[in-house]
C-alpha cells in the first residue's frame, strides 16, 4: 500500500454503498422503538450465523440490544443478544487497484460521529425454529430462515467449474479483491475452492469486521447451496461468474472481471434467497437473469482520428458476439467475437463526416457508440475526433486516477474525482505554442505527501508516442530530442508548486487535412502511481491517452 491509499474519494451514492442493507430490507419498516428503527421485517437468515439486520438509530443506543425469540404461536422462547455495528465509508482506495469493491465499507464497533444507519448483528441460534419471530423492542421480525450450507457445497461445485480460467500469478491491485474489506470475503472463500487462490489472513475473531464478513460469506453460501440443489452446473455458474478474471495481453497478471456493480450484487443474491419462489422457481429465474445480462466488460482503450479502439472482456466460458455502431449515421454495424475469458481490442473506424475545402463538417450525435450484446445495448460517449482550441488556449485541471473494475462496470468514464492539484495547459505565446504545466503540493490536512519528499514527475505525450518528462528536481528526459533547438524546459519551483513549460515541438504539429493538429496527453506519476488527463486509462496502461487539438480552430 502506497502513501496515497488514504483520503481517496468514494464513489457513488450511500445508497449503494449500503446495498448490503438494500438486500436485506426485503420489506421496509415504519415500527419503532424510542431509539432504534428496523428497516428490514423480512430478512434472510442463516440458522447458526450472524444477522446483519440494517436500523437506523436515533439518540444515543446502548452497543448491546437484548432480542427476543417467538414460535409462531406467539410463545417466548427465549433472548438473544444484539450489537450495533457501524458501516464506514472506506478512505483507504488504493490508487491503481484495478479490482476495486462494489461496497467499500469497514465495519466498526465505535460509532462515528452523526452516524444513523448501522447493523445489528444478531448471534442467531442454529436449532432456531422454523417460522421463529425476532423482537427488537416493539418490531416483530418474520426472517426467511434457511440452513447453513452443506460443508461440501464449494467442493461439489468446484467439480463443475470450467476450466476456462485464465493462467498466470495473480495480482493482488489487478486480480483478487481487497482483502481489507469484509463485504468482499465471500469471493476468497468461493475463489479459494474454485479457483485456488491464497486465503487471506483472517480477521480477528469476534471482531466486527470478521463477524460482518461471516455473514455476508454464509449468506452467499447458502444462496449457492440453494441453487445446487436443484442445478450445480447452474450454481458453478453464478460461482464462477462473482470470481471472474480475464487474460490480457497488455496486463502483467489476469484482471478482475466478476460481477461488481453493487446493484446487480444485491439482486442476484436477493434472488438467489427470494422466500417467495420455490427452489425450481428460482433457479429459473437465475438463469434468465444470467441470459439476458450482458456479461461484458468495455472500456476505451485508445482513441484517434481515424478510429475508436474498444477492449471488450469476456469473464464467461462461451464465446460473445458484440454488435458496434455508430449512434448516428448511417454506416452498417461491425460485428465482433469475444473469446471467453479473454480480453480484445476491436478497432472501430470513425465515420467520415462531409467537408467543405478538405475540412470535416461536425456532426451531431457522432461521438457516442452504440454496443450491443445478448440484446443489451450501452451507449459509450467518445472524445470527438479533434477540438478546437480556445481563444486563451486549452486548460485541463481534470488529473484523475486510473480506471477500476466498478468504475469500467457501471459505465463511469473516470474512477474518482481528482486528486493531485495539477494544471496543464496549451495556450498561445509570442513564440508559439506553448505546453504549460502547474504541479502543486498538498494542504497540510491532506493525506497525500508533499510531492517534494518523494519521486514526482510529469510525463507529457505527444504525436506517435513521443514523450518529454520532467521531475521535481528540474531534470528532464527527451529520448527523442523533441526539444532541440526550442530552449529547452524552463523550469521554475516554489515553496507549494513547480512549474514547466516549452514550445510545442515542431515535430509535434501535424498540418495535414486542412487543420493544424496538436497531439497531447499527461501523466503525472507520484512514487508508483499516476493520475492521468484529459482522460483515464487502465491502470496497466504505461502511457496516456492523447486527445487532438486544433489550435487554428476557436472555440
């Protein structure tokens, strides 16, 4: 873990960050006691395993709630004890973790500071009658019991997994969850027996984070209990599917590609447990809902003029046929095949668009791709083919971190807001253009380092893979001696910041088709991280991606 793990961001609405709650409040409730509210009357429950029953607390709450149990017949037949738990939104991303969490939340006893939402983790009994009601102060609670999973669930059903897995070391920012995270546990205990990987260290016993982790780990061994018993090639499925990776030949190790999308989580789960359907009714249902998903991965991988390259990943054991095509215009659709458990790159051509005098005409609605898959369709909006400079020329404050797995799966084009205060621009001077670039320190409260005490660079890419890099310390390298002739960098520091610029190489203008181009992409790169603009990249990407700017073209 870097230095720059802490103070991330954390993307996406608290409502989805609780998406564990939103499995388990089956059935809102408006029943409550002086203090504490239960959101959830009709949750699944694992006989001998912990409930987490999502509430909302109000005042001040003793740690520990006293929990009836009732037959049916409404009989007292005895008392459990409660603990509040705390979710807390997770500071600790690791910048460059491709396999990020769909629920990035801690469990903790404390309760922070303005906290309502919390768990109550209920110690259930294993020899729990059928029907058996819970109490919690005036709130009668019906769970959906069910029966731990069999011991040999996970073997029986490693027996039936394809062997279609993707070979190599794994990763662990590239190819495994964040061990850190206990929502994220019950893919180590399917990826342990399906897949062999490495157990992670245990959480301390009785811990909130190990008590968390048990009971969303046997809520999903259940699920995949229930669904074996009907069908175990279906549960080898959704097994292999919450575990996915992919082969890449531009990454080091298999990337991540399981189901992450925390929305799409909680609903196979609650599917998989709905109390409504019968075994046959719900293994039907997941099914359909495995069919008609589309169960691929896509991002842009690089973008140019003349075309738009996709990568697609395919986490599945069959073959996917993909149909690309342009949202407006009338050219035919491209068909593409994405092999299982491999990652491609389809190079799609961009439309050719009427000109006037060798200058293309812009069209409306060109920029975005239609994607299609298992009669899915996503809509990928594309950096245009070139933009206009401004009048005091193009500024881009937009440093962000690399692409991950949750971000590529609910169709974001970056994975967190900025962090690294840096400005780059390209702007007019007297002597030509100019590549301008402002990189600053940190405030005092933030948590990433003052860049001076460690390696900080900028990378500046230019036409064809040409790059400059210049370090804090002033020293510059020019592989390609782009800047012969030019003056060099100048190089200017301050107490908070430093600051570079230089005319735009020669070299690096393209004059053809009418327009005067001007390629660029940047890259700042803190002591093993990068934060990228104008637009991210995956973080196994070694370059940036560059945009076109036409600095004849006002804007």
């Amino acid at each position: 873990m870097t230095p720059y793990d802490r103070g991330m961001p954390v993307r996406r609405s608290w409502f989805h960050r609780f998406s564990l709650a939103a499995t388990l409040a089956c059935i809102a409730s408006s029943v409550a006691s002086a203090e504490l509210r239960v959101l959830a009357v009709r949750p699944p429950a694992v006989r001998g395993a912990p409930l987490l029953l999502p509430v909302r607390v109000a005042g001040s709450q003793s740690r520990t709630v006293e929990i009836g149990i009732e037959a049916v017949d409404g009989k007292r037949l005895g008392t459990v004890r409660g603990e509040l738990l705390w979710p807390v939104r997770v500071t600790a991303v690791s910048v460059g973790r491709w396999a990020t969490p769909g629920n990035p939340i801690e469990i903790e006893a404390t309760r922070p500071a303005g906290a309502t939402d919390a768990f109550l983790a209920i110690a259930v009994p294993i020899d729990v009658p059928p029907r058996a009601r819970l109490i919690v102060g005036t709130t009668r609670i019906d769970p959906a019991w069910r029966d731990r999973a069999p011991a040999d669930t996970l073997a029986r059903i490693a027996a039936r997994v394809s062997m279609l897995a993707p070979q190599g070391e794994r990763d662990a920012l590239l190819s495994l969850p964040d061990p850190s995270l206990p929502l994220e546990r019950f893919r180590f205990t399917i990826g342990v027996a399906l897949r062999g990987w490495a157990a992670p260290t245990p959480f301390d016993d009785a811990s909130p984070s190990s008590i968390a982790a048990r009971a969303v780990t046997e809520l999903w061994l259940t699920a995949l209990a229930r669904i074996a018993a009907r069908s175990e090639g279906t549960a080898a499925e959704v097994a292999e599917m919450l575990v996915a990776t992919c082969s890449d030949s531009t990454a080091p190790a298999p990337i991540a590609a399981w189901i992450a999308d925390p929305v799409e989580v909680s609903a196979l789960l609650s599917l998989a447990l709905d109390p409504e359907r019968s075994e046959d009714a719900m293994v039907e249902a997941v099914v359909s809902w495995l069919r008609v998903r589309s169960p691929l991965l896509v991002w842009i991988d690089d973008e140019s003029r003349g075309e738009v390259v996709l990568a697609m990943a395919n986490p599945t054991s069959v073959e996917e046929i993909v149909r690309i095509q342009w949202l407006a215009g009338d050219e035919p659709p491209l068909a593409a095949l994405v092999p299982p458990t491999e990652v491609v790159r389809v190079r799609f051509p961009r439309p050719r668009c009427a000109e006037i005098d060798g200058v293309p005409i812009p069209v409306a609605g060109l920029d975005m791709l239609r994607v299609e898959n298992r009669g899915q369709v996503r809509r990928i909006t594309t950096s245009p083919e070139v933009i206009g400079a401004s009048v005091g020329g193009n500024s881009f404050v937009a440093f962000t971190p690399p692409l991950d797995l949750v971000t590529v799966a609910t169709g974001a084009r970056s994975a967190a807001t900025p962090i690294p205060r840096t400005l780059a621009a390209l702007r007019p001077r007297l002597e030509g253009w100019e590549i301008f670039v402002e990189a600053r320190g940190f405030a005092q409260s933030s948590t990433l380092p003052d860049p001076r005490a460690i390696g900080d660079a900028i990378e500046i890419v230019g036409p064809a893979g040409a790059s400059i890099t210049v370090r804090s310390d002033g020293s510059v390298d020019d592989p390609t001696d782009a800047l012969e002739g030019l003056g060099g960098v100048r190089f200017r520091t301050f107490s908070d910041r430093y600051r570079i610029g230089f005319t735009v190489p020669p070299a690096w203008i393209d004059r053809s088709g009418g327009r005067t181009i001007v390629t660029l992409g940047f890259r700042r790169r803190l002591d093993g991280v990068f934060f990228d603009a104008p637009l991210a990249v995956v973080p196994w990407r070694e370059v940036p991606r560059t945009i076109d700017i036409d600095i004849l073209s006002r804007e």
